[in-house]
C-alpha cells in the first residue's frame, strides 16, 4: 500500500521548536520531491517547504525562512521538518506530498498526500 504519514504536530508556545516527520512507503521514494503544506483556520493551503530527494535541493517559503529545516533520511524513506522559533501564526495542520516533477506548490502536480498533523503555537 501507498502511504504517506505525517506525524509530529501538537502544542507549543511562541519561540518553541517540533519536529514534524513524513515517513513515505509503498513507492519509490529517490523519485520524488516532498513537500510540506499547511492550512491555518481561515485561510488557504499554502506551500511551506520542498526537498528533492534525488539530490537534496530545498525550498522554502518566505514566511519560513531561517526558522524551519527541511532534510530527507532516504535510508528511512523519510522526511523531516524542523521546526524552530514558532509564531502564533504558524499554526495550522500540517500536509506532506510526493510528486516526481520536483519541487512544486501546484497541488494537482503531487500524487500522494498523507493526512495533516496538527500544530498549534500559543502566545
């Protein structure tokens, strides 16, 4: 089966750190770019961050920059995304997907999507 977990949201206060992880199986993994999306209440899914694993080049939204790490454990089939000095305004739920065009926000372009995990930052 196809699978695509993430995992590692929950509760933390303003300047904490999580760590999220997207544990993929089922494909093959060195094909594809994994993304990280999130939606906050109120507002559209936005792309956050991107890592290739073919090779490793990253992307990051503005928004993020300096503040969030992406990485990829390939010999896991797993991605992470660290995650330091959180705002109120990075809550949200939390989505990793897979496409093979490389890194992309284009939602339709990703074939899998695993289910969101919940992080919420309070002040």
């Amino acid at each position: 089966e196809v699978q695509l977990q993430a995992s590692g949201g929950g509760l933390v206060q303003a300047g904490g750190s999580l760590r999220l992880s997207c544990a993929a199986s089922g494909f093959m993994f060195d094909n594809y770019a994994i993304g990280w999306f999130r939606q906050a209440p109120g507002k559209e899914r936005e792309g956050v961050s991107c890592i290739r694993s073919s090779d490793h080049t990253t992307y990051y939204a503005d928004s993020v920059k300096g503040r969030l790490t992406i990485s990829s454990d390939n010999a896991k089939n797993t991605v992470y995304l660290q995650m330091n000095s959180l705002k109120p305004e990075d809550t949200a739920v939390y989505y990793c997907a897979a496409g093979t065009l490389g890194c992309t926000a284009i939602e339709e372009l990703h074939d899998y999507w695993g289910q969101g995990t919940l992080v919420t930052v309070s002040s």
